[in-house]
C-alpha cells in the first residue's frame, strides 16, 4: 500500500479544489496535531503550514477542532476497515486466537508501515483518548466500524468466564495497549530513537502476545458495580 497524501500547490499551479484543499488542511491538522499537540496547534498556524493565505480556512472546512479530530479519525478508520475486513475474509469459524487478535492489530501496524514518514494518526489518537472531551469521538467513530464488531463478537469465547465487566475492563485495556504502543513507536521513528523493536510487523507480534496474555488470564470474581462504566467502544 502505497502513502497517498495530499501535497501544497506549486508555484504556477492553479491552486487545489476543494476537495484537495480539505485533504491539505487534513493533512496538517494531523502532522501538527502529532508533533506539537492537539490543544497547542491553532486553527491559524494550521493555514500558515498548509500555506493558505485564509488563517479560518481549517474552521471554514471542518468546523472546530473536534470536528478536526472526527475527521482524520474517520479517514484513519476507512482504511483500516478495508485491511480488516480482508484479513477476515480469509477466516472461517476455526480461526484462532492469534489469527483473530492479527485482525485486530495489523490493520493498524500495516497501515503505519505503509505511511512511512507520513505516520501520525497514532500519536493524534493517543492524545484524543486521554482527553474526556476528545475520547469520545475517536470511540463514536470507531464503533462504527463493522469489521471491529465481527472481530470483537469471534473473540468473545476466548474471556474467561465472559462476565461483562471483566470483559469490558479487558477491552478496554486491549484497546490502550494498541493505541499507546503504536504512537510510542510511531514518535520514536519520527524522531529518530530506538525503537524495541525492529519492524511494524515485529511490532504487532508483540502485541498479538501480549494481548493474548490479557484475553486468557484467569479472572476474580468482580462484585456488581452500582455504575456501569461507559465502553471503551471499538477504538478502529
């Protein structure tokens, strides 16, 4: 798979439409969002660095930031909708505990494998999830996703015991575990530190084993809670 990201007019050019000009301004949004932070980066600094003459352009495109962050996160999410419903295509009900957790992991890691240089989505999903006013947005979109729901409901027998709780407090972790080691890597390569492991695909094998230590371990029994925590939802 091939990084396709939009590039800046150059000179002489008649200038991107708008579609193109949405995508420059996605773009952007997404690489400062990564690299100097969601709150930090303004709407004006985001048209300075797409070289748009407008400093509202992003807002006139998008909205608010939010709607910003809704946005990359759903063109984040169409790809790796796309990568997951192929893997599971190519299962039948004999799939096992690896094979479906590699569904729910490599989609990702491929993806960022394939953007090279032009990684950023992990970091920017970081950030939005350890925000109470971003986390749910990249949770909406998220749970959108139909190949996430098929993955998650051919993992279901694999909880022990299958109680709710349990099992949603072991989603939730599977879902940071992903998230969080994805965009550690993902800065590393951008900066140029070492990284644990070699290869995007070294990097999910990783994570398929630790993840199959957190879906197996033996369960407590957890009292009924009198609040039911809101979900974690399918992340992407």
């Amino acid at each position: 798979m091939t990084a396709n990201r939009a590039q800046p007019a150059g000179p002489g050019s008649a200038g991107p439409g708008k579609a193109s000009t949405r995508e420059l301004i996605l773009d952007t949004a997404e690489r400062l969002f990564a690299e100097q932070g969601i709150f930090a980066t303004s709407n004006r600094r985001i048209a300075e660095a797409a070289g748009q003459g407008n400093n509202w352009v992003a807002g006139y495109h998008f909205g608010s930031k939010a709607d910003l962050v809704r946005a990359i996160t759903r063109r984040f999410t169409a790809e790796v909708e796309r990568s997951r419903m192929q893997l599971l295509a190519g299962l039948d009900d004999s799939a096992t505990l690896e094979e479906l957790l590699g569904c729910l992991v490599r989609p990702w890691t491929d993806r960022f494998e394939a953007l090279g240089p032009n990684s950023y989505f992990a970091r920017v999903c970081a950030q939005a999830m350890n925000s109470p006013t971003l986390r749910p947005i990249v949770v909406e979109e998220g749970s959108h996703s139909d190949s996430l729901e098929q993955t998650w409901e051919a993992l279901d027998k694999y909880f022990p015991g299958r109680a709710d709780l349990s099992t949603e407090l072991r989603r939730g972790m599977m879902q940071h575990l992903i998230v969080f080691v994805c965009a550690e890597r993902e800065g590393a390569l951008a900066e140029g530190r070492p990284t644990s492991r070699q290869t995007w695909a070294d990097e999910a094998n990783g994570l398929i084993d630790a993840l199959q230590g957190i879906i197996t371990a033996s369960m407590t029994d957890l009292p009924p809670s009198p609040v039911r925590r809101r979900p974690y939802g399918r992340v992407t």
